[in-house]
C-alpha cells in the first residue's frame, strides 16, 4: 500500500516542480530605474539636506505563487502567511530618500490538487495539499516619495534581490476508495514536507516508509536566487513608518525535472508585505 501512496504523491506534487528559465530581472530594472527618476524629478528641492538615519523593520507576509507556460498538476495556490525582519536605512534629500533594507523573510503557498484512478477495476479518490514556506535572505532597494519630507503619505517602488537559506512545509495526503480490501486505507495522512535548493528536482525515490499507513516523507527543490520589483503606499510620523508593498517576482524557481529535461512550467513569487519601522535618531 505504500508504493501506491508513493506513486501517487509523486505524481501529484513533482510535476509542477521543473524547469529553469533564467532571470528576467536585469530587462525589468530599467523599468524601476525610469520610475524611480521620474519621482525624483518631481521631489527635486533647490536646498535639500542630505540626512542618513538606520532603524528595525518588523512586518507580516501574505505569499503565493504564478504560474505560466505548461500548467502544474497543482495549480490550486493559495495565499500563506509569514513574518519578516531585519534592518533598514534611509538617506533622504528632502522629501525623496533612498531606503535599502536586508530582511530575513518568508515565501510559499498552499498548493492543491485532487484527482481519481482505477486501482484493480475499483476507483480510488484522492487529494493533496501542499504547504512549502521558503526562508529568504532579501536586500530591497526602494526610492521613496513622502509628501512632507520627514512625515506624511508615501508612495514607493525599486528592485529585491533574494537568496534562499532554508525552508520547511508539510502536505496532506487524502485516500478514498469502495474496494473493500483497500477501504481500511481511507482517510487522511499529513506528512513532513523538506526543502531543498538545486538545478534539479530530487526524485524521491529512496524514502523509506516502514508503517505502510503513514505518509511517507516529500523533498521539493527550488532555484535558491530571486529577484524582481516592489512597489507599494505608506505614512510616516517623526521615527515610525508603516508600508503596504507588493513584491513581484521575476525569476523562475523551478529546476529541471529529475531527468534534467524542460516541460516548460514556469513559477515566480507573490507577495503582500505589511512592515513597520523604527528609524533612530541619527543627530
């Protein structure tokens, strides 16, 4: 019965993890640099100081993920919560300032997918449902315009670059069948869910399952580099700061299947990012 577990598992979770197209970010750049001119232009002031202060920055995320080309066997995303925190900077001339951050934050999505078989002339039902959250060591660069220099409405935008350093998840496992010598399988199985980072997908095959009625243990490889656009709204009150961004990925994190062959299944990060900051006195 666990080969069968396995089987199935595989086929429904592994397929959407493949290929690699390499990064779109450098095309999209021009496009922030254009956008973040253009606000400087419009905060340019004759006599503006240049004033760098440091601060903390603490936030929630809401991820998930897109697709595109071939479309994955799970192609049920939906938002996941995560945390992020670090620091930031913020040098500002005038009512323009320039905040570079280094945050260790979280990314994923829930992914789903259900599906029938015929196992011995008997149907079989089942689901799956797929939970990675990927930790990221993320550097933003964003131009900020805020309307009265040190406080007031904010409007936002630049790069990110990413570097993956961990991750964990889970997945569930639901099995349904009328035949009566496999009936006793029904039900669910939640099983451990590990991330891994490569040019290629791990294929699974040397999990060892020992109770037949248990899930066995998922291993899910993703590009370890991202990196795309943020753009958001915010307001700032003296040393506080609160934004509400939204980050869109432009690299593939999808590797090769494990033959090393593309099926054409692209995937990219999205995110809404709630933060708060702290800047300290830098007099």
């Amino acid at each position: 019965m666990a080969l069968i577990f396995v089987n199935i598992i595989t086929l429904s979770t592994l397929i959407i993890f493949q290929h690699h197209l390499f990064l779109l970010f450098m095309k999209n750049l021009f496009t922030v640099l254009f956008l973040t001119t253009s606000l400087a232009g419009a905060a340019t002031t004759a006599h503006a100081q240049t004033a760098v202060t440091f601060g903390a920055r603490l936030g929630f995320n809401s991820s998930s993920f897109s697709y595109s080309g071939t479309p994955p066997q799970l192609n049920k995303a939906t938002w996941l919560m995560g945390l992020h925190v670090g620091g930031t900077a913020n040098i500002s001339f005038g009512n323009l300032a320039f905040q570079p951050a280094i945050i260790f934050t979280q990314k994923g999505a829930e992914l789903k997918s259900s599906g029938k078989e015929v196992f011995d002339g008997a149907p079989i039902t089942y689901s799956v449902m797929v939970s990675p959250k990927l930790t990221f060591i993320e550097l933003p660069l964003n131009m900020v315009y805020t309307s009265g220099g040190d406080h007031g409405f904010q409007i936002f935008a630049g790069p990110y670059v990413a570097l993956g350093v961990g991750g964990r998840g889970s997945y569930d496992f639901t099995f349904s069948t009328t035949d009566p010598n496999l009936a006793v399988y029904n039900g669910s199985y939640p099983g451990p869910l590990k991330i891994e980072y490569g040019n290629r997908q791990n294929a699974n095959n040397t999990q060892n399952t020992p109770n037949p009625t248990s899930a066995p243990p998922l291993i899910l490889t993703f590009h370890r580099f991202d990196a795309g656009l943020n753009g958001g709204v915010g307001y700032r009150v003296g040393s506080f700061q609160v934004q509400l961004g939204y980050g869109l990925g432009l690299v593939n994190f999808v590797p090769k299947d494990t033959d090393g062959t593309d099926t054409g299944s692209k995937r990219y990060h999205r995110s809404f990012q709630l933060s708060a900051s702290y800047f300290f006195d830098g007099k």
